[in-house]
C-alpha cells in the first residue's frame, strides 16, 4: 500500500481545494478553522419518498418481518379478546348481584315478566339480557373460569409479544448494521472532489449521527407501530361485532384526528429537516475550530469562534424547539379527542342498557375498545416526531449514498510491467482537465519524465501544481488526452494497481494512533522488521525514535501531538521509503524539517530515486537546483521548463520567482 492510499482524501494543496470548489472562500485544510461554517446544506428530499426507501431496505429481512407480523398478529388478536372476556366475568357478577334480589323459584322469562308487569321495564330489560337467575347468586366457578381464561390469554399475548420484540431488534440492527457498510464502501467510492467540496464535520455527521438516529427511531417505533395498527384493526373488527352503532360512534372522531396530525405533521417536518442540517453544520464548525484551537489562540480568534459558534448553536435550538413543540402537541390534542369519544360512547351505553338492548359487560368491553382504539392512535401520533426525526436523517444519508462516484475501473484493467521492470516513465499526452467545465484549468499539456529523472514542478499558487500530480493518481480525472505509466494508459488500470506503484509524501502529514512501528508499516503490511528498521534508518527516523523510552514501541495519539512536526514528516517519509515505489511522489515533503535534517534526506531521497522517476512540488527553490528538469506552471500551462541554470539565464518567469524568493530574503 502506498502513501497515496492513505492522503486519498486528505490534505492537498490550498489551489487544489480551491479550485475544486470553485474559488471559494473556504480552503480545505488551509483556511482558518472559522471559516465556511455557514454553507447552505442540499434540499432535502420529501417525506414519502425517503420513508418508502427506507422501508424497502428491510426486503432483504422480509421472512423474518413475515414471522414478527405473525407474532404480532397473535399477540394483538389475544390482547383484543381480553376485554371482551372480561366483559363476560362483569356479566357474571352483575347477574348474580340481579338474581339475589329476586325470588327465589321463577324462571328468568317470568321475573322479567313480573317487572314488566310492575311497570319496571329497564329491570325486566336486564334480567332477560344478563342470564339471571332468580334468587341465586354471583356463579364464582364460573367467574374463576373466565378470570384464569383472562391470565392465559393476557400471558400468552405476552410471550408472543416478548418474541416479537426479540426478532424485531435482530431485524433493525441487521438493516442499519448494513446501512453502515454501505455509507463506509460509498465513501471509499466517492470522488476527491466531494470531500474538497464539504467540511468534514458535516460528512462525519452523516455516517454518525444520522445513521445512529436512523437506528433510534426504528427501534423505537417500528415495534410500537406495528402493534398500535395492528390493535386499531382487532379492536375495530370487535367494535363493530359488539355494537355497530357505537363503532360508528366511535369511528366519527377518526378523521378528525387523522386530518390534526397530518396538519401538525406537516408543520413540524420541514422544523426536523433543518435541525439535522443545523447539527451536521454545527458539528462542521466543531470539528474545525478544536482542530485548529492553536491557530485560533495564536491569532486571538477566539471570540469570533465563539459567536459562530453560538449562532449555529441558536440556529439549532430554533429548529429544534420549533420540531418538538409543534410535534409535541399531536399527544395532547389526540387525548383531547380520545376524551370525547369516550364519553360519547360512556352516555350512549348507558342508555342502550338501561333500554335492555345491551349488557353491561358489553358496555364495559366497548369502553375498553374505544380506549385501546384510541390510544394506539395516540401512540402512533405521538411517535410521529421521531419517525419524522428518523427519516429526516435518513434523507441525508441517502443523500450521501445518492452522491455522483468516482468512474468505476476498467472491468479488465491493464497491468503493467511487473514491480521488478517497472521504470516509472510518466507521459501526458495533450492533457486537459478543469474542475468546472466554464473556468479550464490545464490546456493540451505534454510532457514526459523519463525513468532516473527528479522532475520539480513550481509556480505561484493556483497554478495546477498538485493538480498535475493528483491527475497522476488518478483523484481526479481527465477531461482529454491521456497519462501513461511505463507506456499503460492509467485510465486502464486500476486505482489500486495504479497507486500501489507511486510513493506519496505530502506537506500535510497524517498519522494514525499506534506506534510509530506501525505507522512506518502502514506503507507496506507484507514487510519484514528489519525491512521496517532499514526504511527507518534511510530516513534517518532512527536517530530521534532510539532517544525515546520506548523506541519503535512509542504510541502516537491520534493528532501526534507527541511528536514533533518534523519528526512526524520523517516517519511519513520513512513510510514512502518502505513502498519502494516506481514513482515518487513529493509535494513539500522536507518543509517542516530542519536545515541539516534536509540535507540528510535529500541523499536518501538521491539514492531511492534512482531509476525511478520523481516528481517534486516545491515552493523553496533552494531545494531543486539539483532536479533534472523544473516545470515552471502558470495558470495551468507549462510556460518553461528546463534544468536551473538554463532557466536562470532564460530570465523568464522562473527567473522572476527565484528573484523575488531571494531577494526578498536578502533585504
């Protein structure tokens, strides 16, 4: 593995980045960590759309959503018997309470016609109703049968519901496990371009936190959703069996509460969309300004910091306050409609049984119904601001996944010559890219690097400089013509192949936590110890790493912070030593390095670079005297090229540079 597999996306030049956003203000990894907080997030998309994508992602676990459906149904049709059972236990205690006040001896017909007789018709109603029986009193065996028929069903609903939510959990971390992969393989396929174009805090945001509220929501809700529609349709079905007149009673506050919560709805899903937005830029800002704390103390920017900070943290707080309480007011109004109904359905039953043409049991069960009718209404009103919450941070990680990817590789990519005949001869071959297509960059550019040769490229910034080396690389690609590597087109290859040939050092270090071992390694996993050691020692990192305590052994933290600046350029430039690449690739690689230091490694960078070709990106002119040929860029255009002398006598635009360089140092 190469240097270049590591930087794919990392630090670049500041025209670079600069160009890639089309001279915007923020530079990526060069601007002050204050800057470019405030960019406009993408237009979410609409609610519908992004919640049946999100839904279609769990087709691949459709067997074991069948099997959780089951359950459900199960659970809910057993949940929905209990009222009416213990409807049946009420009528039970009511008509032995009836019977005992009877005498004792008639039949049921004949003491219902006796307070007919006596002009009581409301008791004769109930006694033919409720199956009493005159002069006897409450049946506790039947009672106790109907109770344990109550505490098996109710038990049993639970375990089917215990299994339920068991299968379901399995079926969501599944689906979001698999959302994760897909965001990690997208961004691997994502090209330069796109991370140049955003901050990384907001990206970051995208495949943490939304993805982990994704995660929340469907926990919380898919269960619970599933089981609150589920028991709508039972307790309807035993609604309209029990009294059709109080079902319709009962269903008139329906659309009533559908129309409210698609109102509040409505309202509060553009307040979610804008607080995701608001975090990821919140997060952007974050990520910034404590990556760059020592720039922004040593410049004294710290209560701009804080102000922006606080704007986008006001930001957030609006939409976040304007999501939840418009949400939050569905649970209340829905309960003030459940209330309604309730008393509604509460007069009405008690008229019909005082008419006979109900049982107070039946009374009972429909009071029950109407709860548990409403109430997983409520529920499902009352979890529509985290579904909204979860699909607006679906959008956006769909909206990642959505994001144009770099051209795939050749389905059967060119290989060039093995790594023992590689020579490293670069060709461009009337070459033109831009990164926008109405602002060109680089015009029908040719030129070759022949294997041995040190080719420096230099010119004032904005130039093409490191766009010339990340054509090379293949991080962008080119709009016309074609490069070459050893005489293969690189746009036949594969990236993997191609950058596995190139050793990349770049201005802007990058270090990962472990030891200083391993971040040598991370160049080449196959190689020995001692091939690690030797790399070391060529680059001279050995000679600082051997006054540690710990030597190779020592643990860099994850911003290096123990290491110096220039000690962490010589474990990257040790790293490039261990590719032993066909190409070199050196973008300012001995800037942060002292005087002597740098000479050290000029003689080691002499000695790997023979027979290879290497291409430098240098601003101190000091440093490439030496090279075989200097490229000298303006505007995307090589107007000289040359070895030093030549170029000096010329009195060109390199003679201009190296003019002004030294003689400004000179006054």
């Amino acid at each position: 593995m190469s240097e270049a597999t590591e930087d794919d996306a990392r630090g670049q030049d500041a025209e670079t980045a600069e160009a890639a956003r089309g001279m915007a203000t923020q530079r990526r990894g060069g601007g002050p960590p204050w800057a470019g907080a405030g960019q406009p997030a993408e237009k979410a998309s609409h609610f519908v759309p992004s919640a049946t994508r999100l839904a279609g992602r769990l087709r691949i676990e459709r067997l074991g959503v069948w099997v959780v459906l089951a359950l459900g149904v199960l659970s809910v049709a057993l949940n929905v018997i209990g009222p009416w059972l213990l409807g049946r236990a009420t009528d039970v205690v009511f008509a032995g309470v009836i019977g005992r006040q009877l005498p004792e001896g008639l039949t049921p017909a004949e003491a219902a016609a006796r307070a007919r007789a006596d002009g009581d018709s409301t008791v004769a109603g109930v006694i033919e109703n409720h199956d009493v029986v005159p002069g006897a009193g409450v049946d506790f065996s039947a009672l106790g049968s109907v109770l344990l028929a109550v505490v098996a069903v109710y038990l049993f609903a639970s375990v089917l519901g215990y299994g339920q939510g068991y299968l379901l959990n399995g079926i969501v971390q599944r689906t979001v496990y698999r959302l994760r992969e897909d965001a990690e393989a997208k961004l691997n396929r994502l090209p330069l371009a796109y991370f140049d174009g955003r901050q990384r805090g907001e990206v970051l945001s995208r495949v943490t936190n939304d993805i982990d509220n994704v995660s929340t929501s469907l926990q919380q809700t898919m269960s619970q959703l599933l089981t609150s529609l589920l028991t709508v349709v039972g307790v309807l079905v035993m609604m309209v069996v029990i009294s059709p007149l109080l079902a319709l009673i009962a269903l008139l506050t329906v659309p009533l509460s559908v129309l409210l919560t698609r109102a509040i709805a409505k309202r509060s899903q553009k307040h979610f969309v804008a607080q995701w937005r608001h975090t990821g830029a919140l997060n952007g800002q974050i990520e910034e300004s404590f990556t760059g704390h020592e720039l922004v103390r040593v410049f004294g920017r710290r209560r701009e910091v804080e102000e922006t900070f606080r704007q986008k943290n006001d930001e957030l707080l609006e939409s976040s306050f304007g999501a939840q309480f418009i949400s939050g007011l569905i649970m209340p109004s829905m309960m003030f409609i459940g209330n309604l109904n309730y008393v509604a359905v509460a007069v009405v039953g008690g008229l019909r049984v005082a008419s006979g043409s109900m049982s107070l049991g039946d009374v009972q069960a429909f009071i029950q119904y109407s709860r548990q009718f409403t109430q997983p209404l409520t529920q499902v009103a009352s979890m529509a601001n985290v579904v909204q919450s979860g699909v607006a941070s679906a959008e956006r990680v769909f909206q990642l996944l959505d994001a144009p990817e770099q051209s795939p590789d050749p389905a059967v990519p060119a290989v060039p010559a093995v790594p023992a005949s590689r020579r490293g001869r670069v060709a461009f071959e009337h070459v033109a890219f831009s990164y926008r297509p109405d602002a060109p960059l680089i015009r029908d550019l040719s030129l070759v690097a022949e294997p041995g040769q040190t080719v420096a490229i230099v010119g004032p910034t904005g130039a093409g400089k490191t766009t010339l080396v990340n054509l090379i690389m293949r991080f962008y690609e080119i709009g016309a013509g074609r490069i070459t590597l050893d005489g293969v087109d690189t746009a036949t290859m594969s990236r993997a192949e191609l950058r596995s040939a190139v050793g990349m050092v770049l201005q802007d270090t990058w270090l990962f936590g472990g030891t200083i071992f391993d971040n040598i390694a991370y160049g080449n996993p196959r190689a020995t110890r001692e091939q690690v050691l030797e790399a070391a020692r060529a680059t001279y990192v050995d000679r600082f790493v051997q006054s540690l305590p710990d030597g190779y052994d020592t643990v860099i933290d994850e911003e290096a912070s123990n290491v110096s600046a220039g000690e962490k350029q010589l474990i990257t430039i040790a790293r490039a030593f261990l590719v032993d690449p066909a190409l070199l690739i050196l973008d300012e690689a001995t800037s942060s390095v002292d005087t002597r230091t740098e000479l050290l490694l000029q003689k080691a960078m002499a000695a790997l670079r023979t027979d290879r070709t290497s291409f430098v990106i240098a601003h101190r002119l000091s440093t490439i005297r030496d090279a075989d040929l200097i490229l000298v860029m303006e505007d995307g255009a090589i107007v000289e090229q040359g070895r030093h002398d030549e170029l000096l006598a010329a009195q060109g635009a390199y003679f201009r540079l190296y003019d002004a360089q030294f003689a400004g140092a000179q006054t």
